[in-house]
C-alpha cells in the first residue's frame, strides 16, 4: 500500500505531539519522512523519539524543496499557516493546518484560492468536529428537529491557563507574535462548531474584549460577544483563560425546544407543536406547549487529532469526504476577526466584516504594541488531553 | 391580638391571588378589610369569595379615607405604585408594594423618601427572595466562600407567555400601560436577586432589547444585557417570554470556584486555593486548582407571595426584620432602566443611570406610539405558581 509521506513544520507543543502519533504508527497510510523547526532542540527531541528515522530542517525552503514530502502538515505559529500552506499548494502537496486558520481573514481567503487553484486535499485540525456529541447536534438540528433557532448561548470558559503557559513560548500572547489570544488560540474549536452544528453565521457581532485581564499577557484573556442573526436569532458566546473551573455549556433554542450540550451530555427538550403555532392559537393566558426531555444517546468516543490526520490521509487516498475542509476554517475566523474588530471599535460590527481595516487595526496593536514579555521559560508543554 | 386591618388596590391577576390569601386565613395577624379596582366586575369576584366580609371601593380617593385600613397592598399597574404609596405614606398607612417599585428610578426615589419620612413599614414584593436556595446562595457569597466575583451569568428565560396572556389586559405590555415588558414584569425578581445575592450592582450596562419579537405587543420580550462591575467583573443578563421551554440558570464565577443554581440545585465547584494564587505560582504550564464538586444542601421551602405578607404584617406587629424593604426596590429597577436607556440609545450607559433622561426617552416612547392593542379579553389570569 502508498505511504503518504507526511512533513510537520512547527514542532512545538501540538506539532510534536502529532509527530509522535505519526512515528508511533497511529495513522495508517502515513508516515512521518520529515520535520521543519527553526529550534534545534525541537527537532532533536523528535528525532531521537523517532530514532533517527525523520529527516530534520532548521531550514524552511530547504523543507519544503528537498524533503519529497507528499504532504504537509502545519502547526507554526498561526501567522504562518496561509503562507505555509499557499507555498506548499504550489509545490503540489497535500496541506492539513493547525488551527486557526491564520490570524485574519484577509490570508486566509488567498489561502483558500490557492488550494482550490491546486486541487489538493486540504484539511484544517477542527478535531473537535470528531466528537460525536456535536455531530449529533449538528445532524438533529439540520434534520429540523428543533425548528428554526431563535437563540444560541455557548459560555466556554473551561479553558484554563496559568501564567506559567504564556511564558512557555515567546510568539504567545502578544499581537505581534500570536495576534490574539483565548479567542484565536482556544475558542477557535467553538467558534467554528456554533456555526458547524447551528449551519448558521452572525451577522451581526458586539463584542466586548478584555486584554490581560487575568494573565500578564499583552492579548485577550476575557470576552463577551453578543451577536444576530440573519433570521433575528441572537447569540452569546463567553470565553476566558482566567476561570476554574470552567464552564462548557452550550444552548441552542429553537421554536420545537431547547438543545443542551454540558457535561459530555446532550439533552433535548423537545416540544410537542411549534412555540410559534401554540402562540398563535392557545386562548388560556398562562401555559406554555408541552415537552418532553431527552436525553440523545451517544455512540462512538472522539477520534481527535487522530481522527483528523487519519481523515485527511484517507482523504488523499481513498477520496473519504473531509470531515473538516481546510476552507471551512475562514467561518470560525470571521467571527473571530468581528469580535476583535468590534470590541477595538466599541461598536457593532456586520458580517462579512471589512478585512483591510481589521488588517489595518490588527498592524496598530503590532506596531503601537509596548508590552514586553517577562521571564519566558520556552517548554515544550505535554498537550495529550488538553486541547 | 391586634389584627392589622389590610386593604388592597388594584384586583388584578396578582392582587385577586393576594386577597385570596387574606380572606383564607393564610396571614397571621392580618385581616382583608377593603378592596379597590375601577373594574365592578373584579370587586364582586372578590366580595363574592369574603362571602361579602370585604368592602369594596371603585374611587381611589374613598378607599384611601374612608376604608379604616392600617396597612395597604398595592397591586395595580407598575406606574401607579409611586405615587399610591406617597400618598398611602401620607395618610400614616404601612406599604407592602408589587414589583417593580416603578416604572422609572426619578419617582421611586420620592417614594424612598416619604417612606422614610413616614417610619412606617414598607415592602417590596420579592417573593423570590425567600426561595432558601437564593438566601443560601447570597449566604455563601457574602460570608466569602466564593471569593472575589469574576464573572456572573443568568439565562431567565423560563417566562414564557403566550399571545393570549398580553391580550389580558388593556394596560399590558405597551409604554404608556405598563412601561415595558419582560425585564418590567416578569424578570424584576432576577434582577433583584442578582444584585442581592452578589451584593453587586453593574457600573455600566450595554444592552440589546427586541420589542414585538415573539408577541403582537409593543414592549420588549427578548433582552441581552452585558454587564461590568466596579471590580472588573463582567456579567450577562438574558430574559425572554418568547422561549419554551424556557433556562433558568445563574452562574457566578470567584476566585475560589464556582456556584450554578439550576433546576432548583445549588451546585458549588469550590477550588482548594485561590485561582490568583494559583496562577502567580504554578510552573507546570497546562493545570489548574483542584476542584471539589458539592451540592449544597437546600434546608426549606419557598413560602412566595404568602411568606413576604406575613413578614411585612410580622413586622408591623413585632417589629420583625423585613426580608425585602421596599427601599431596596430602586435597586432592581436601576438596573432595568440602565438595560432600556442603553437599548434605546444603541450605546453603554452607566449607573446610576441619568434619571431624567431615562424618563425623557420614555415619554418619547409614549408619546411616539402608534401602537393599537387588539384582541383585549380583560380576563383575570389564575397565577397560582407562575410568578
């Protein structure tokens, strides 16, 4: 059987821990030929887990020129995604990025072109997408289960992070460096699953950001954003690095009832009639339709980044349907890129935002930017469980 | 013993369910000795059940000189609840007021005030406030077992209302009849507890307000409001009457943990250490706190709209401290006000709010209504168990 021969460039917390399924043979039709890092010690590391058997570049041109990858995957810092993967569309390779995609829109759709012009498989590590839980949402909620929405609530604050995270790596937590924080490092999984399950995009965002308010970090630690929808729906989304424990709740309402997601939990409550039919006709005063409560069973356990790698190499050989396609991860993105751009402006922004000016205002923070990092540990942090 | 001689104005949906409890014998210490409504109709359903033990009274001004009455309970449209307590203070009366306090914070500060000129016993109708969940919660907090607040959160949309609810009544749901919708008659007990139990009120608001979404009304009945605290906390607030079935669940997020009330459960995740000091010490990158998960118990029942009469009647007879001084009314409505001005001038306001100007751009929304009420039944709703 072909092996796919895959590349990392970027092996820092996530990409050595997907060097280590490649070299481990968790994914089959795969196998790791070569890694890319301008940090020795990285690639050392790497290189003796594999014993020797991964080729290793400090240098990125000569990676992508003389390696014979077949593919590639991507786990750079975000700001490099777009280019990394435009230059290996052009070399004819199979590109998986981290996510997020990158750190504004404005990339990432030349991104997407590139990788249409090519005609490549092209993936984005939404491993979130490969739990069952919000792929049966997705499906009951597009099955029209639950009606037409008119309200979605996702507080996602378990995302932990202590001082000593952002110290771990000196690209983090700084504009310049990572170009955002909780919102485009953490939340990107959630961003993209309330418009994957709900099939829906705001389209209009306010937004309320608060930059190192928990953490000694240049970045957002701390947001509100409040948002429309074209069909009148409206939505909240909360996220921060700063609560324990966190909360993992996601509300979605529709005129057939409510969907729950928490605790690895989906419930449905489910009414007997539409809310808008029961409004209409029920002449009582008090009283409201009745419902059931369901619990949905689940079947299956996440695949995780496994699953997504897996699906990306099956994909290249077996033409399998991406479960995450790289293009679908401009979504998450946008809205990603509107609460940033509204909070900055302190007004409520529409969707499609305007890319040159959040561009624009993203180059203000990077070039008015006067934060220095303090005591930077550079450790390669052990991720298994964590993202 | 002395009984204190109640009389009670305005016999709608609320003040026919209190007579109720006067008439039954629910109130220690208290008998029902008059009833006022302009509606005929309403005083016989009433003088009918005292099997005619109740004097019943259509003129304002004769119920208020001529009933003989110690002490009144005012249950008629919000508007009307300043002004009837000033005067009912006047006359040396003890004042047990429906929520909200008012309809704008100007007037309920002169109520404040003869109230306090008066030194006579005045109550607000928070019933919720003897739900013992919400006294253990505010217990908890305020003794420090949470730490310093975070982050507060309550999603209030179990009020569900039907068309045929607003069309109840004439005065409902438009500016000049009753001065707003959901956050002015369902959600003031939220709101309150909100407060009362974090101790905290918001410093400044920014909220979004839907009028007519669900219902043929002119009012609001969907709300999300975004708040922040002196302390940097934040916190959301979200009501609907147009969700079934509906949320209600308040997270409040410490330094010490977590506390959630949801389906009548008090759940405390309660951290080992404080969360600072968590972070400013802690090397391993990835990690948090320890955190054990609790259920507190609940010792108690809610004794609702009965239990505040028999504290507002056990402290005009022996001096019993009020659960919900009518004072603290203004505190609810604030917050309230704040949500409407900041809807209604798309911008953040802060508190206290501008009181005039909150009343300015309510009269131009009296003034500028076009609004016609159709389909009024002026049916009296059974509310037994729904406020």
């Amino acid at each position: 059987m072909t092996l796919i021969k895959v590349g990392i460039i970027g092996i820092g917390n996530m990409g050595s821990s997907h060097a280590k399924l490649l070299i481990d043979g968790k994914i089959e039709g795969a196998t790791l030929k070569a890694i890319c890092d301008p940090n020795q010690e990285q690639l050392n590391v790497i290189s003796r887990y594999s014993s020797g058997n991964v080729q290793t570049y400090l240098d990125e041109e000569a990676f992508l020129n003389e390696s014979g990858i077949d593919a590639i995957l991507i786990s750079t810092p975000h700001y490099d995604h777009p280019n990394l993967a435009i230059k290996a569309f052009s070399k004819g390779m199979h590109v998986l990025i981290e996510k997020p995609a990158g750190v504004y829109t404005k990339d990432v759709a030349e991104m997407n072109k590139a990788a249409k012009e090519s005609g490549k498989v092209y993936s984005i590590m939404y491993n979130q997408r490969t739990n069952p839980i919000y792929q049966k949402l997705r499906s009951l909620i597009q099955s029209g289960e639950l009606g037409e929405i008119k309200r979605t609530n996702w507080i996602i604050t378990d995302w932990y992070r202590s001082q000593s995270y952002y110290d771990s790596s000196e690209w983090r937590a700084i504009w310049q460096g990572e170009g955002g924080g909780v919102l485009l490092n953490q939340a990107p999984h959630q961003l993209d699953l309330w418009q994957w399950t709900t099939g829906l995009m705001p389209k209009r965002v306010h937004a309320f950001c608060h930059n190192g308010k928990y953490h000694d970090i240049e970045v957002e630690d701390d947001i509100t954003a409040y948002v429309e929808y074209e069909n009148g729906a409206t939505g909240v989304f909360i996220t921060s690095t700063g609560e324990a424990p966190g909360t993992n709740r996601f509300e979605i309402v529709g005129d057939r009832g409510k969907m729950v997601v928490e605790n690895n939990k989906l419930s449905f409550y489910r009414l007997t009639q539409s809310e808008r039919e029961f409004n209409a006709t029920y002449k009582g005063g008090f009283g409201s339709p009745e419902c059931w409560t369901i619990d949905i069973p689940i079947n299956g356990n996440s695949t995780d980044h496994q699953g997504i790698i897996q699906n990306w190499i099956d994909s290249i050989l077996k033409g399998t349907p991406l479960l995450a396609p790289g293009e679908e991860g401009i979504k998450g993105l946008e809205i990603s890129n509107a609460i940033y751009l509204s909070s900055w402006l302190n007004e409520p922004v529409e969707l499609p935002i305007d890319a040159d000016l959040f561009y624009e205002k993203l180059q203000e923070k990077i070039n008015q930017s006067t934060f220095q990092k303090k005591n930077v540990t550079k450790m390669t942090l052990d991720v298994s469980g964590t993202h």
